[in-house]
C-alpha cells in the first residue's frame, strides 16, 4: 500500500495528445514507485474526441471527474477535421476554453527555461538566452480580456472625415481582491525559486495599474526576504529580449501577460519544451503550450518533454514533491546532454543514431527518474 494516493484526471485530447500523454504518465508512474506514492489516472474526453463521442467538446462527465481529481493533466485538442466557420457547430476550443472556466483558474503560471543543449534554437544570441529560468505568473480571469466593453454604431462625428461611424472600448477593471491572491501566489513561487518578484505594470499611465502596483507593494511587505521591483509594460518586453536572465519570477495583468509570456517563450525557441500550470481555488491543470500538432499525429515522433514538463509542474505546485519533480528536470538535462534529440530539436549536427521518437524519448526519462 502506497503512503499517498492521488488521483488525476487525464485528458488525452487530440492529434499528438495522447501520444505525449502516454509517456508523461509512465514517467509520473515511475516517480510514484520511487516515492511510494499512487497516482491513479483516468482519462476523460475533450476537445475533438468528445465532439466525436458525445458531441459535446466539454461533457459534464468530464467536468464532474475533473472537479473530483486531485489536477488535471491535459495534452492538446483540435485538428483540421473540426475546424468550422459555423457558430452553431461545437469546437474543439470550447472545451479548453469551458474547463478553465469551471475550474475558476485565475492563475496560469509559465515558466520559461533555456536548456543549455538547445541554445542555438533561439532566434537570440546564445550568451542572451544562456540560463535563462523564469516564471511569468499571469492574471487569469480579471482585467482587460473580462472588462465592460461595449460596440457603437452610427455615432456622429466617430467616421472617417466627421461622418458616423462606430466607436468601441473595452475596460481593464480589477478588484483589490483578484489583484491580492494572484501576488500572493506569485510570492509564494517565489519563495520555492530565487526569492526575486519583479511587478510588471502601466502605473505611470493607468489607474487599475497604479491600485494593482499598491497592492503588491502591500503584499511585498509581508515576503521581506523576497527582493521586490516594479518595472513598467513596455520596458518589460525590451528587457525580456535584451537581459532575460535579470528575471525570476514576473507578476502581471492578464494581457499584458498573455503577450509577455508569448514573447518569453521564443527565447526558448522550442515549442516543445514549454508547459504551464493554470491554478484555481479548487482542482488546478497542468499542459504543453503546444498544441494537438496534427501534422505528425500518429507518426510516433512527437515530443513528449513539454507534456513531461507539465508533470514535473502538477508535481511541484499541487502535490508538494518539489524532489520529485527535480528529478524530472534531471533526467531531462541528462538525456539532452547525452544528445538525444527528438525530430523537432534535433538540427543537421544531430546523429541519426540520437534522434528518437515519442516512446523513446519516454523511454529514456523514464530509465533515469528510476534511477
Ligand atoms: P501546434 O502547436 O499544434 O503545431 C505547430 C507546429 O509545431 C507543427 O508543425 C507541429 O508539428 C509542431 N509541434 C507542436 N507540438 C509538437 C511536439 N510536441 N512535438 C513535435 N512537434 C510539435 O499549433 P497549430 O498547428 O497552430 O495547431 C494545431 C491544432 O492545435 C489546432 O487545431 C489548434 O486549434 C490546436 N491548438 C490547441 C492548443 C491546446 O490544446 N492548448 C493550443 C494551440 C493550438
């Protein structure tokens, strides 16, 4: 009998989905023999498969058993054969998009490192992208994206040359709340890391920023060994390209973290190598930043590291096994060492002999996790 158990909803999605899922368990399989810790995973459908089984892209099936585990491990979902222009027919997205929603995730977490074997794969310089391991905490049901917006038609004087036209706006509106509990968890990172917040804003401009940059000041109070700094939107995406190793962890409104995470994650220039973590109040989900990559689905030679990176996240932040998860990020700098490249990373220098697919790249992590 294990000493813990815990229970994580699968969600295989589609194209590429279940084969890096595939792997990702086998090496979370592997972690629990080594820690004596059952992790018990049942896939549920969503995305393009749940169309095809039940016709909707997020069954309440699925929801019930996500709401019931322990986290949720997602692969990918969608594919050319749901694509449709019809706003009556269900997509693929609305299951992504309706599970983050009923999960109450307000905070998706993504960090960002370079791994010294895949340097080169930056559109940067080496020496830029060299150590570069931060974490871009971004607000995730608040701001911009979810402020009163609202379309007018007809408007006088709105037109080109004084004519009617249209005007639109939309509002970035937080509470002191929704701001308090995002910087609480991006303080708490923190801690577990290099002990470094640095506050990303438009304080100088904006009035929703300047009561957000008051209550992070308030809650950097209460981390005194965490080294605090504010620094404003548009410096944040020049410093991202021109010092990107000044970074630990970056706090932000929703989008000004979705377009810096965005940015971030080129300075890996592996898409798949890049997974984030989406935490809530309840039940939180872990994915790949990829998606279902349906050109090679099937093919055996999908990446599995981003989805295996997801596990090592699922493992730090929802069940404390920060060893475990260590050892995750070993093996995987160990196998890059030795030169393993799956098709996506390995460039003309790579051996054939050291090119390996999905289940061999899973293979090979699973080997070192079990030491
Ligand atoms: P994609 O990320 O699926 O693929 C982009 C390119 O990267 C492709 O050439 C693909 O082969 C490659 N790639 C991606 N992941 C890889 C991996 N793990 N290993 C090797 N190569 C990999 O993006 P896309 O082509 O724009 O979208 C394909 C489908 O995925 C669409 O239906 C899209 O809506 C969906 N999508 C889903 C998610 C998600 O589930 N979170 C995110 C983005 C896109």
């Amino acid at each position: 009998m294990a000493s813990k158990t815990y229970r994580i909803c699968t969600l295989p999605g589609d194209g590429i989905g279940p084969e890096i899922l595939e792997q990702a368990v086998r090496v979370l399989q592997a972690v629990g023999e080594r820690y004596d810790v059952e992790f018990i995973c049942t896939d549920a459908l969503l995305g393009g498969i749940a169309i095809d089984e039940t016709g909707d892209p997020f069954p309440p099936e699925t929801l019930a058993a996500a709401k019931a585990a322990d986290a949720v491990l997602l692969a990918a979902v969608g594919g050319p054969k749901w694509d449709t222009t019809d706003p009556d027919k269900p997509r693929p997205e609305q299951g992504l998009l309706g599970i983050r929603k009923e999960l109450g995730l307000f905070a998706n977490i993504r960090p960002v490192k370079t791994y010294r074997q895949l340097v080169g794969a930056s559109t940067l310089r080496p020496e830029v992208v060299d150590g570069v391991d931060l974490v871009i905490v971004r607000e995730l049901t608040g701001g911009l994206y979810f402020g009163a917006r609202d379309r007018k038609y007809d408007v006088p004087g709105a037109g080109v040359d004084g004519a009617p036209g249209q005007q639109a706006y939309d509002t970035m509106s937080y509470s002191e709340y929704e701001v308090d509990r995002i910087v609480r968890e991006a303080f708490r990172i923190a801690k577990t890391r290099r002990n470094k917040v640095t506050n990303v804003d438009k304080a100088n401009v904006l009035e929703s920023c300047r009561m957000w940059r008051e209550v992070e000041h308030r809650i950097a109070g209460e981390f005194p060994e965490v080294e605090n700094g504010d620094m404003l939107v548009d410096n944040a995406a020049m410093q991202l390209v021109r010092n990107p190793t000044q970074f630990d962890v970056i706090v932000c409104e929703n989008t000004f973290g979705d377009i810096l995470s965005d940015e971030a994650s080129m300075l890996t220039g592996s898409l798949g190598m890049l997974a984030s973590a989406s935490l809530g109040s309840g039940t939180a989900l872990y994915e790949p930043s990829h998606g279902s990559a349906p050109d090679i689905a099937g093919l055996g030679v999908a990446n599995p590291l981003a989805q295996i990176i997801s596990v090592e996240l699922m493992l730090s932040y929802s069940f404390g096994m920060r060893d475990a998860a260590d050892d995750i990020e070993r093996a995987i700098e160990e196998t890059l060492a030795e030169g393993y490249r799956t098709r996506d990373l390995a460039d003309a220098s790579v051996p054939a002999d050291k090119v390996v697919g999905c289940a061999g790249m899973g293979d090979l992590i699973v080997a070192k996790v079990r030491g």
